[in-house]
C-alpha cells in the first residue's frame, strides 16, 4: 500500500483587534473518515497538525468567542505547509448582578469574609467585592454558579445561584455560617455561649415603660415650652402655660380687649365657662410646683430648654435629628416590592433604599434605647395630669381662635391666640408644637418598630426591612407614616436645640 501524502496545517487564531487568540480549541475534521484531529497549539494563537492530504473543516472555539469553522483542501499539489487564518468573533456577554448576604446563625451580619462565585461549566472563579453589613457584590456573565463563603472561625458554606437572561439586575443570595468550636478549648467554648445570651448583652436592657414615660414627658413638656409665659396676678409672679391665666383673668378684667378682639365678648366667656376655662386656670395654679421637675427632667433626658442644674442628655438631638433627616429623605417613598418587579427601576436607587432603612433602623433602636436609659416612672403623675391639662387648653383655645375677629386668616389659629397671650411671635412658638406633636409621633412609632422587630433585632437584609417597614397597604406602612411626621419637624426646626 502507498504511503499516505502528509501535509502541515498550521492555523492562526485572531480576534477583530488582529490579537492572537491563545487556549483556543482547534481540531481538524477530516470531511471522507469524520476523523477528528486536535491541533497542537503554540504560543501567540498559532495552531498545528500533520495530516494526511483530503478535505478538512477546521473548528476554532473558546469561551466568550462564538465557534468558527472553515474548510480547507490539503492536496499533493499544496505546499509543504498551508496556513489558515480564523478571525473569531467575541460573543455579546450578558452580565447579571448577584449580591450575597453573609449572615450567622443570630441573622447578625459578617463582614470581612471571603466570597467566590464559581461558575459550573468553566470552573472560573470570581471574588466578589464587600460592601457594608456583610454584602458581597458582582457582575457575572449569565450561567450556573456555586457561591461559597468562608472566614476565620466559621465553618464554610456555599448556595447555588443561577443567572440567566430573565433574571433581574440584581440577584440576592443569602449564605449562613456557623461559628466553629474551638478545638482542645471546651470550656472557653462553653464561656463564649453562655455569653450569647440576652442577660449576658453588653447592650443596655430596654424598659418599655420608661420609655413610654419619656416619649409622654417629650410631649407635653414641648406644649409647656411652645405657650410659656408669665402672670402677675395676686401680689405673685407665675408661669402661664397657653396663656390659660391671661385669658382666663383678661377676660374678666377686659384687658385683653386690644390683644384679642371678638364679635361678642359676653358670648365668648359664656363658652370658656363651658369649656372649663376656670377649672384650667386654677388646675394651672395648684400645678406650679411641677414646672422645675419637668424642666429638670426635660435637660436630663432630651437636653430640650435652659435649665443648668442637671447635666443634659446631649447626644439625643443629633440622634433625633437624623432620625427626621431619615425619615424625610425622599428615597423612602420608594415602594420597594413594585422597584424589584420593574425592570426599569434604578437598581442603585434601590440599594441607595435599602441602606437608607438600615440606617433608619438602626437610628430608631438608639432612640429607643435612649428613652429606656433616661425615662423615668417618676413622670408618671405629671404627664398624666399635664397631658390633661393641655389637651383641655386647646380645646379652650381653638374656641378663642374662632370666634376671634381679623381680616387675616393666620391670626384665627390656635397658635396665633397663643402667641398674643404670652407676648411672642407665632414663629418661635411652631418649632415647640411641630415637636411636640410630630415629634412624640415619631418617637411612638420608633417604639411600635422595636417593639415589633425585637426577636429580629440584629436581622439587616433586605427582606426582613422590606418585611417591616413597607408590610401592608402603603398608606398603613411605617415608611409611610414617618415620612409624614418627620417632614413636619424638618420644615419647622427648633434651631437653639442641640
């Protein structure tokens, strides 16, 4: 039998840019036998084989390029060594986001671990980048991957992620790791899980009823703060509260003719005897002695007014004023389950969402632990008798407004009766209002919060935020009602507070 003719093929892989194309997989397929033959590769994209002279496909393929074949005729007549040049065209890769929440066994967050996405078909691995609170983050060409998370003192772990063209931007994934025990140390073991427990917290412990307590001094000592005055009356100068004394007096002796003008005088006290004008102005004589205690406490617990004999909680306006810059931020009215069904939505205007309830989550537990710290069941009485007091006086007083005669609306407010019967402009008495009612709102909502998430207290990713605050209808929604209440307070600011 004669010998078979050989011919070399030698075979130059090239990208659109005319770069070589090295760890390509080129074979040869010969077109008569269907007999396959892998070229040999060698270093800047260049490709060879001896082969038998005959009609052949030659393939080129490589991840992330799209396969290339073209035919090639090697006869007796070719030369000693035929060269085929394959340009290779780079495929269109999808990406996909993933974002993986690296938590332990309490849901707490572990930042610092190390995070690879392994993809199934090609083995190439990717670190993935660390964001705050134990968020790891990449973009990844669509496919199968296996996430694995790992960190010092913690049995490694990992979860399957898939990525395809449907998925969204973002894809979360949640991995849990466990601490390790510490081999040949049992009892140290054993002393760190004895100090996981609740009584063990280097935290501070949250009263409920303290807190309460301070959210209804909050109140009522602002009202107190918003309507305060002074009163000569009986050889004796006393705080007026609202005005309540001037105009229970003024009425009588009609000095307040210039300062409050109505339509029917005589009429008007008739309602504040109904409306229990007289009771309040003597309720507010025999309630004097309270208002140094209330100052007192009001320093101690908010640092709110100008009493120096206690030190002053100075830390719980900056903490209360983020808590209003929070909650006032525009983002929080993103509506985060209709965001993630969008494929429109801003995926980073999303994430910007989630942090921002981190933060705010994170706020309202100071918060809460403040009230509990500095709270006292002390208040217990005057907030009682005074949350009575003051809810009465305005009732009284919106009377005053109504039947109050002016051509300017804004004089017939509640407010504006206030600020002519203690001598101050309406503009410095709103700040006090706007806290002591907006304000008290978002303290009892930060409470209603804790109160809710305190078994999940340490639980920071994205379903258990979205979870609490945006459960239910919108307008029900905690994002919903903070916002309103601490737009209030940001548009009417107590600047001497701080």
């Amino acid at each position: 039998m004669p010998e078979s003719v050989i011919r070399v093929i030698k075979v130059l892989t090239k990208n659109k840019r005319g770069e070589p194309i090295d760890d390509a997989r080129v074979e040869a397929v010969n077109a008569a036998t269907g007999a396959t033959v892998a070229l040999s590769p060698k270093p800047g994209g260049i490709y060879g084989a001896k082969l038998p002279v005959g009609n052949y496909r030659i393939t080129a393929g490589k991840t992330g390029y799209l396969e290339k074949p073209t035919d090639v005729e090697l006869s007796e007549a070719s030369p000693e060594i035929t060269e085929v040049n394959i340009e290779m065209e780079e495929e269109a890769v999808v990406k996909k986001g993933i974002k993986v929440f690296v938590i332990n066994r309490k849901k707490e967050p572990i930042p610092d671990a190390k995070v690879e996405a392994v993809k199934a078909d090609t083995k190439e691995a990717v670190a993935l980048s660390a964001k705050p609170d134990g968020v790891y983050e990449a973009e990844l060409p669509v496919g199968k991957y296996k996430v694995a998370a790992t960190k010092n003192g913690y049995k490694g772990n990992s979860t399957e992620v898939k990525l395809s063209d449907a998925s969204p931007d973002a894809t979360d994934a949640k991995i849990e790791l466990e601490e390790e025990a510490m081999p040949g140390l049992p009892e140290v073991e054993a002393l760190l899980q004895e100090l996981t427990k609740n009584e063990h917290s280097i935290e501070p412990k949250i009263d409920p009823t303290e807190a309460l307590q301070g959210i209804g001094l909050f109140t009522v000592v602002n009202f107190i703060m918003a309507g305060k005055g002074e009163f000569n009356g009986g050889g004796a100068k006393k705080t007026d509260v609202l005005g309540i004394l001037k105009l229970f007096y003024g009425l009588q002796d009609k000095s307040l003719v210039n300062k409050i003008v109505v339509g029917d005088a005589q009429g008007l006290w008739t309602a504040m005897e109904k409306n229990g004008l007289p009771n309040l102005a003597l309720s507010l004589d025999a309630m004097q002695g309270d208002l140094d205690f209330m100052y007192r406490e009001a320093k101690r617990q908010f640092n709110l007014g100008t009493n120096n004999t206690v030190l002053g909680n100075t830390q719980f306006p900056s903490v209360f004023k983020r808590y209003v810059e929070l909650g006032s931020d525009p983002l929080l009215s993103i509506d985060i389950k209709k965001a993630k069904e969008s494929e429109l939505f801003d995926k980073e205007k999303l994430e910007k969402a989630y942090d921002l309830l981190r933060d705010l989550k994170e706020t309202i537990i100071e918060i809460v632990r403040s009230l509990s710290k500095y709270g006292t069941s002390a208040t217990i009485r005057v907030n009682k008798a005074w949350g009575d007091f003051l809810g009465k006086a305005i009732i009284v007083l919106g009377e005053v407004a109504k039947q109050r005669v002016s051509d300017d609306q804004d004089e017939k407010n509640t407010w504006s009766v206030v600020a002519a019967l203690t001598d101050q402009n309406r503009e410095s008495i709103i700040p006090y209002v706007a806290l002591g009612e907006h304000g008290a709102k978002l303290l009892e909502y930060a409470m209603e919060i804790y109160d809710e998430s305190k078994d999940t207290i340490a639980n920071f990713d994205p379903e258990s935020l979205e979870a609490l605050f945006q459960k239910g209808d919108p307008k029900d929604q905690w994002t919903t009602k903070i916002r309103t209440a601490a737009r209030f307070v940001k548009r009417y600011p107590l600047p001497t507070w701080g």
